[in-house]
C-alpha cells in the first residue's frame, strides 16, 4: 500500500491496481484540485476542499462515491460510515454541518478517516465498529475542526498503530501541525509518501508519520 497526500484531508492510497481517495480537492476549492483517476472516491463532508469527484474522474477511471454514513462494499473494499457533526465552514445560518468518519478494509489493514470532524466525542456504534484500527486520519487544525489538543486525546484514545495529522496544509490554524507534534510527543516521522504492509503495523504503536503534499 502506498498513501501519498495531496493537501488539506485528501489522500491517495493505492493497493496494486486499486486507487482510492478521501477528500479530493475540487476546482472550486480553497486548495489546487487534484487530477488523477479513482476506483473509489470517499467524502467526508459536502464541501469544494473534500467533493472533488469529478477530478477523480480521469484516465478511464470513473470513482464509485461514497459520501455519507451506511456500509459499503466496493473492489473488495469494505467501508463503514459514520454520522458526526462538523464545523468547517457550514452553510449560512447553521453552527454544524454533516461529517462523516470512515472505516476502510484493505489488504487486511483498518484505516479511519476522520473527516473534519469538529466534535471530539465519537458515537458509541462508532466506536465500537473501529475498535482496532492501524492507520488513523485526524484532522489536527482547529477553526472548525479538532484543535490540536483534542485530536491529540483523541487519537490516543483511538490507540491506532500509525497516526497520520491531516488539515494542517492548506487549510487549518498557522502552526496547528507543530502543537500536534508537540502534544503528541513521541516517535514523529515525516515522510513524502508512506508505503507499507500490514506486517509492518504490526512494528507501530501510536507512531506518528507526517507525510507531505
């Protein structure tokens, strides 16, 4: 598996043939949009920074989309999504917006994005659905996400085997990334992009690993 980050929450991973993407940037978004084909594409939150679907459409992939809480099966990809609140730039007049957490299987690693879940308390049916996970997405930049001290706590208590901080590029509080690490702590790696296997989870307890766009 190899995962590569393309800015803001939105990340590649791709499994052989396979290309699946969380939160591709779209043309009207705050970020460059993305351009590269998808076989599935995952939305945590109906915003132009996380929707880009249609940039995924490309070189004769056309994504299948997922973009909101129910169970899913697609190229042998099992995913569950779960209902959160959200407070990254919501609609004029509301205080929160739908957000949604995934849970992936793939080549026999769990992998959870957290979306840009605002509300630190995850659902009891969440919770117990992703009890064991190996790669954690956590948005770490405040301004209508989780601050940096409440995605620490939280993906502490997660106890995933690798945290990956995602909304700090391109979007988030200046110098949100740095609080992270520093609240965070221990075994910080930064990488460009992140290839693995299950074996190596294995090796991994709570590491955290910035990859860079």
């Amino acid at each position: 598996m190899v995962i590569t980050h393309h800015g803001g929450q939105c990340f590649k991973i791709t499994q052989g043939d396979l290309t699946i993407v969380f939160d591709p940037i779209s043309k009207g978004g705050s970020l460059p949009a993305v351009r590269f084909g998808a076989d599935l594409a995952l939305v945590t939150r109906k915003h132009a920074d996380m929707n880009g679907t249609d940039e995924v459409s490309f070189g004769g992939k056309e994504p299948f989309v997922i973009d909101g809480p129910g169970e899913y099966e697609h190229s042998g990809v099992r995913v569950q999504g779960f209902l959160t609140k959200s407070q990254y730039q919501p609609a004029k007049g509301s205080l929160d917006a739908v957000n949604t957490v995934y849970a992936i299987t793939v080549d026999g690693m769990t992998l959870v994005h957290l979306g840009a879940l605002s509300d630190p308390m995850l659902s009891h049916d969440a919770r117990e659905a992703i009890d064991e996970i190996d790669i954690l997405f956590v948005p770490v930049g405040g301004a209508g996400v989780l601050s940096p001290a409440e995605a620490s706590k939280l993906a502490v208590t997660l106890q995933p085997k690798i945290i990956i901080p995602m909304h700090w590029s391109g979007m988030g509080e200046a110098k949100s990334l740095e609080a992270f690490l520093g609240d965070g702590g221990k075994d910080v790696e930064k990488v460009d992009k992140l290839t693995l296997k299950k074996k190596d989870t294995a090796e991994k307890d709570g590491a955290i690993i910035v990859i860079t766009p």
